[in-house]
C-alpha cells in the first residue's frame, strides 16, 4: 500500500460525502469537496510518478476513483435538477459502454487494453471543468450568460466522440 493509493481511497471515500452535500443541496461544501478530491488527484499522481510509488493497484484504482466521482457528481446533478438529465445520460452511456465492451472481451478470453486517447483526456478535462462550474454556480451564483448550454454542448459533443474512439478500437481489436 502506497502512499499515492492511500490518498486514492481517501478520494473514493470522499465520493458519497460530496453526493450528500449535492443531494442536501449544500454548494459550497460540495465544490470544496469536489476541489478537494482534484487536489487529491494531483497529488497521488505526483508522487507516484515523482517518488516511484506506482503500482498496479493505482492503476486499476485511481480511475476508478475519478470516474467515480465525476459519474456520481453529473447523476448528482442531474437528480436535483442542476444540469438536464440529457448531459448525465450522456456521460453515464459512455462509461458505461466502455465499462461492459471491456468486460464482454475479458469474457470472449480477448482482453482489450484500455489506453487514455487525447480526445478521453480533453473529455474529461471537460467534464471536470463543467462539474466544477455547476457547483460553483449554485454555491456562489456564478453564471456565465449563456456560455452554459455552449459548455454542456461540448462537454456532450466530446463524451459522444470520446465514446466513438473507444468503441472502434474496440471493434477492430475484437474483429481481429
């Protein structure tokens, strides 16, 4: 156990505390938990990367501790009606195609190796930005005068493509 996989499960820990504060409607601790695990997210891949602490433990955990969060944070979102539920259908699909086209080829015995794709990277650096807003908009009355629906549109115009990258690499590795 590392310390960069301690900090991790300390953000997997944080996911249902910042789900409560969004359900109970509470912004403010919300996006300072939210900030809080991206800070965490920051810090246990530099030591990792910088103090030689990887593992494969991490590598299997810290996304999940992102796409835990952002996934739980959009449904959120959605439920209260923060964001149209539109955008969280959107998001929740991708994820959760990538997650079952893996499984089906582990299934098959044709395991797929799922590498991070710039467009993946741009996604979520997207959805991170876009989550952050919604928060700090309903915690400090920030808005963006119309720029909302052009961010919710990209955020959606990048998850659709992000999903359409993974699911032709997966249909030529499988086809092979």
């Amino acid at each position: 156990m590392t310390i960069p996989n301690i900090i991790t499960i300390g953000r997997l820990i944080l996911v249902p505390f910042v789900i409560m504060m969004i359900m109970q409607q509470r912004w403010a601790a919300a996006f300072v938990l939210f900030v809080v695990a991206g800070v965490s997210d920051a810090i246990d891949g530099f030591i990792a990367r910088n103090f030689d602490m990887r593992s494969e433990l991490g590598s299997y955990i810290d996304p999940l501790a992102d796409k835990s969060l952002l996934v739980s944070i959009y449904v959120s979102l959605a439920v209260v009606g923060a964001i149209p539920s539109w955008l969280a259908i959107v998001v929740v699909s991708r994820d959760v195609m990538i997650v079952a086209a893996v499984l089906l080829s582990w299934v098959m015995d044709r395991p797929v190796a799922i590498k991070p794709l710039i467009v993946s990277k741009l996604n979520t650096a997207a959805q991170i930005g876009f989550a952050a807003f919604a928060l700090a908009a309903n915690a400090y009355g920030i808005e963006l005068a119309g720029l909302e629906d052009i961010a919710m549109l990209a955020v959606a115009a990048l998850t659709v493509a992000s999903a359409g990258a993974y699911l032709g690499g997966w249909l030529r590795h499988m086809s092979a």
